[in-house]
C-alpha cells in the first residue's frame, strides 16, 4: 500500500511534467523540421522497447517509450544510407528534398535551436498565462524591519527604506531581492535605496543560512535581514502579464546561468543541484497544491531544460550549433569521424552528469539525517 502511494504521489506528477517538457521541446524540432519539407520518421517521448504508438497519414511513428527520462526526433537523413546488405547508397533526388543531412545550413540550425527556444516560449506563455488568470505575486521592495545585528543592520539600513537596485540592476519586488540575496551568499553587494527622496548607495555582505528546500533537504543561501509589506497579489492585464512573464523568465535564465557558473568555478556548493528524484519529490509536493503552481513548476523546468540543450556538448542542441557554426567558418561539415568522436565525447559527458545529479539526489535524501 506505501508503495502504491508513492507512485501515486510522485511517480505520476513527475511523468505528467516530464511527459509535458519534453513533448514541448520535440515539439520545436518536428514543426520547424516540418517547415522545412524534412520527413520525420520517429516521434518519441521515452527510450527504449516502445510500448505503444502510431503511424500517422506522413508516415511519422508516434511512440511512447518505456524509458520515460527523455524523447527524440529522429529524421530522415540523420544517419548512414545504405541498402538491404548494409552497403552505402546514393540518394534519389526525392530522398535528398527530404533529408535533413542535405538541407541548408541555416534551415540546420534553425530545426536545432528550435527545441530549446519553445522550451522558453513555453515558459513565457505559462507565466503569462498564471500572471493573467491568478495574478503575481508581488510585495513592494520596502523594508518594514531591520533584524538586529544581521548584515542589512551593519550595513546601514533602516525600516522605510525602498530598495530600488542591487548591483546596477533594478527592483520591483521585494521577491526580487529575495531571489538576488539567496543566490548570492558571502558576496558583497551595492545597494540602491530610496530614502527620503534620495538614492543612497549601501554595501552589504549576505550571511550564509540553512533553510529546508521543502523535500527534506537543506540547502544554503544568503540572508540580508530584513522584512518586506504585506505581500498582495496584483492583477495584470494581458500586456503587462506578457511582460512580466518574459522578465521572469530573464531573470530565471541569467540566476539559473550564474549558479552553473559559480558551481563550475567551486565558489558554490552542487548540493542545490537537482536530478529525477529531487524533481519527482518537487512534482509530487506541489501536485497537491493545485494546478496554478504545477504549471509553474513546469516553466522553470522548462528554462532549465533549454538552457542545458543550450550547452556546446556534442549530442545536445548546444553541439549540433557548435558544429554548424565550426562548418560555417570552414566552408563544409567536419568529417565524419570528427563528429563521431565528438559525440562519444559528449555522450560520456551528459552520463556523467545524469550520474553525479542521481547519486547527489540520493545523498540528499531526507532519509539519511533521520
């Protein structure tokens, strides 16, 4: 019974938000692909033995895969031709309209980058369509208390203040300062705050605190020390929603870079750093919150998932670019056994990561400090 509650409670919710991101993101590769007269011969969401699925009237097998930890696009022209007894063929000049290997390099790039960029369009609908129907979060940047002794107090402010900038960007919210401040322990900052009618500049050094990230886990982030307003929830009209919605998913974009940076650099702890399991524990802990925030979890993730296909490693998007953008310069593709090499590269690369991100959700189970 435990166990069957267990996948109730976050093995589905996982599959249904898995199952939503990576359609969105095949999604992009087979409409482009489509827009440019390539014929698909695989569409799936999972790896491995397909457990069901269907040809449609384009001759595109829809498929659903028993490995539900990704999906893929597969094609025509993507690999090797050959014949019956494995030996290399030419192409007729009907197969060579509808390969992908013989398209122009801009049509290419242009079916690759598609993946990741629906991936952030769809978190800009997602939050546009949130902010629209349930309104924003929104508390103003104004501080209504100052904790004793914390790094705001030695820095100088006071209760009244209107946080305005930190670090030459600007502030809204008071959500944004939290987010900044998190993100940034031990780091000294310049802060911007209005007070009686005036910008004074203040310099302040986020302590590093313990907080549960809500699965059990503890992660560290920087604390200034001070209290916001009530925090309201204000409507927006389409535009407005619209443009919030792609702020959100800027900010989300460059937080979610600089912590890779700063992680890669080792000025920052991989221990916030999430794998299947820290996502199925996520989806299944707001699942029972409602649909709103299910659909905003969905568009995080989604950044993150198009960010990382972003990345210059042969096997992802990002390596397909890089290689485009290599056989721009060059006049012609790099050969075949270049290529090849890349990819197992890139192969050991992304295993690598899927591993380390496992084997830390693992560590980090709750578990292991009860």
């Amino acid at each position: 019974m435990e166990y069957f509650s267990i996948i109730w409670e976050y093995l589905i919710p996982f599959l249904v938000v898995l199952t939503v991101l990576v359609f969105v993101h095949e999604l992009g590769h087979y409409v482009v692909a489509r827009r440019c007269d390539v014929r698909i011969e695989v569409f799936s969401i999972g790896f491995g033995p397909e457990l069901f699925g269907w040809t449609d009237a384009k001759e595109t097998r829809w498929k659903i895969g028993a490995i539900p930890l990704g999906g893929y696009v597969k094609m025509f022209g993507e690999g090797e031709f050959v014949d019956e007894n494995g030996a290399p063929r030419t192409l007729t000049p009907r197969e060579r309209a509808v390969s992908f290997r013989h398209k122009p390099l801009g049509q290419r790039a242009a079916i690759v980058v598609a993946g990741p960029a629906v991936n952030f369009l769809f978190a800009i609908v997602v939050f546009a369509g949130v902010f629209a129907i349930h309104g924003q979060p929104y508390t103003p940047a104004a501080i209504s208390a100052v904790v004793e002794g914390s790094a705001a107090a030695e820095a100088g402010m006071r209760p009244g203040d209107l946080i305005v900038g930190i670090d030459g960007r600007e502030i809204e919210r008071f959500e944004d300062v939290r987010q900044i401040v998190a993100m940034n322990p031990e780091r000294a900052m310049e802060i911007t705050v209005l007070r009686d009618g005036a910008q004074v500049l203040l310099f302040a050094t986020p302590r590093t605190t313990e907080i549960d990230d809500g699965s059990g886990r503890m992660i560290k982030i920087g604390l200034l020390g001070v209290r916001g307003s009530r925090r309201v929830v204000r409507q927006l009209g389409p535009l407005d929603a619209t443009w919030q919605a792609f702020r959100e998913t800027w900010n989300m974009s460059v937080g979610t870079l600089r912590f890779l940076g700063e992680m890669i650099v080792r000025t920052r702890s991989a221990d916030g750093l999430g794998g299947p399991i820290k996502i199925a524990q996520m989806s299944g802990e707001i699942w029972k919150i409602g649909i709103a925030p299910v659909f905003l979890l969905m568009a995080h993730l989604s950044i993150s998932l198009g960010l990382i296909n972003l990345f210059p490693i042969p096997l992802l998007d990002g390596g397909h670019l890089m290689y485009y953008g290599l056989e721009a310069i060059r006049g012609r593709p790099l050969g075949e056994k270049t290529q090849e090499f890349g990819f197992r590269i890139g192969l050991v690369l992304v295993v690598s990561l899927m591993l380390f991100v496992v084997i830390n959700d693992i560590v980090n189970l709750p578990i292991w400090n009860t």
